[in-house]
C-alpha cells in the first residue's frame, strides 16, 4: 500500500483546480462508482488501506474540498461532492485500519497507545447525541465522540477535529458500520439494506464521520471556516439506502433529554464503574441539573463530586 500513498500524495499535492485533483484520487486512484443502492464501491483491496489520523493526504482532501465548495449549497452541488460525501465512509475506515494496527486490548486502548505515540490530545468536547441512537426510549448514553486533533492555529489544511470515533463507553469498541459490512461474491461491499438485521443497523447509524469542515466544539475556529461544518458536513447530500434505513430505524434521542456523561478521560472510568440501576436513576438528574446551571458540562465525574 505504501505505493497507493505515494501517489495520493502526488496528486493532492500537485498544482491545478482542486476539482481536478479530487475526480483524480476518485476516479483513477480508488475507481469509485455508485452502485444501485446509492453506496461508494472502490476498488476492494484498497479497502485495506492504512492512513494514520496524522498523515497529510486527510488534512490536504479537506483543504481542498473546503476551497471547491464554497456556497451555501455544500457538497449537494453536484455528482462530485455526493461522491465525496459517500467517499468519508472510506476516510474513516482507513484511519480505524491504522489505529487498530496499535497495541492494545479494546480500540480505546489502542487509541490511546496512538495518542501517546504521536504526543496528542483527544478532543471529548463535540455532542454524541447523533451518535446514541436507539430504536425505543432513550435512557442514557452508550457511546461518546472523540475526535482529533483536539486543535490547531493552521492557516490551512488544518486538521482541527477532523478525525472523528465513535467508541461504546462500556467496552471501548469503536462503533462503525465498518464492522458490520459484508462483502458478497465479487468482493464488493453487500450494500442491500435488507441484507442487513436490525440489530445490525445500530452501528451503521451510530457510526463515525470523518469531517471536511472544521466543527466548532470548545476551541477556537478561523472566521473563514466558521460555516464549513455546517456547509459540508451537516447539510449533506443523500446517503446511501442502507445508511438512511439504519437512521430511520435507530431515531436520534431529542435534544432535551440527551447530555453526554464523557467531558474527558475521568468520565470514561466513573460511568464504567456505575450500575446499570445507578446510571438509570443517575442520569435524568445529571440532564436536569446540567439545563438548569447553564453552565459549560463538565461530565459526569464532575457532577458526582459535586453532589455525591
């Protein structure tokens, strides 16, 4: 694979129209195609593919779709940006390809072993509310969001929360549609939504999302990137079939009951250590007091210290 970046290096990084350098890597690179369930197929051994959160070719694509898609429509422009909204799927999997490739027990654990060796931080402040969907009553959160780079003064290509995981906050699994995806006799991906279980569909729903636009979380964002994450990664053109039968099945929790329990890395060990019946009875009051301060949430750690 080490030829593959090479040459995704050589074409993101080579003079001429961003729109030219974004067709190249899809078209001649990955030889990306939409197939009749609306899903990106690529060519299946590049599936494969291991790109460290770090390396240049994430933060240079997003530079580049940044400065192609500049109107309020977004990626819903045309053909090229639904591919390169499809395509996002396979940035994700390429970096959980590297991020597995670490030590460790869980792909929490390996996630950390990753962040030690590259000496960064994890950003836990952006909400995991679309990232906790459930099929009947909502009672508390599963899963939390962490993303990196936690920030960054770049001027461009910058990679402020660009790099986003989604990970079960009990067992440290990542969530990921990647986990749950076949691939069927010619080796392309399965795409047929009732292919699927429904029980399956929960982590296509809840799966990660690479981001081409730069989200505000608690950190600092250039005025001219300000509107980018709403522009391209919000307001998105149509998913596959699969993705939006797995988001009508598993429905976001509403906005007024949803707070996330993981501010940091001392909230992941407190909720772990937490009954089942503890987090049922704790929980509604964490949501209660939270909108009722007003104040910045500082996770579940910091609610228990100061009422328990």
């Amino acid at each position: 694979m080490t030829i593959i970046n090479q040459e995704l290096q050589q074409i993101i990084s080579r003079p001429g129209p961003p729109r030219d350098r974004l067709q190249q890597v899809l078209r001649d690179i990955f030889q990306a195609r939409v197939d009749d369930n609306g899903f990106l197929q690529i060519t299946p051994r590049l599936r494969q593919l291991k790109l460290a959160p770090v390396d240049p070719f994430f933060a240079a694509s997003r530079q580049l779709v940044i400065r192609e898609y500049r109107t309020n429509a977004g990626l819903r422009q045309d053909e090229l940006g639904h591919h390169l909204h499809l395509f996002r799927s396979y940035l994700d999997l390429f970096y959980l390809n590297a991020i597995r490739a670490f030590p460790g027990v869980s792909d929490y654990q390996k996630l950390l072993a990753f962040t030690r060796t590259y000496r960064l931080r994890l950003d836990y402040q952006t909400s995991s509310r679309y990232h906790n969907r459930c099929p009947g009553q909502f009672d508390y959160p599963r899963n939390m969001k962490v993303q990196l780079l936690r920030n960054s003064w770049r001027l461009t290509r910058n990679p402020a929360r660009m790099i986003e995981l989604i990970v079960n906050i009990d067992t440290g699994a990542f969530v990921s549609e990647w986990d749950q995806y076949r691939v069927g006799p010619t080796n392309q991906v399965i795409s047929a939504p009732t292919a699927y279980a429904l029980a399956q569909l929960a982590a296509i729903a809840n799966t990660e999302s690479f981001n081409y636009g730069v989200p505000h979380g608690q950190y600092f964002v250039y005025p001219w990137l300000r509107k980018t994450h709403q522009r391209l990664d919000v307001h998105q053109p149509a998913d596959s079939l699969i993705r939006r039968r797995a988001k009508r099945a598993y429905p976001a929790p509403p906005a007024s009951r949803f707070v996330d329990v993981v501010r940091g890395a001392n909230d992941v060990a407190v909720w772990q250590s937490l009954s089942p019946e503890d987090r049922q009875r704790l929980y509604p009051e964490f949501v209660d007091w939270q909108h009722a301060s007003h104040g910045p949430n500082r996770g579940i750690a910091n609610f228990l210290n100061y009422h328990y």
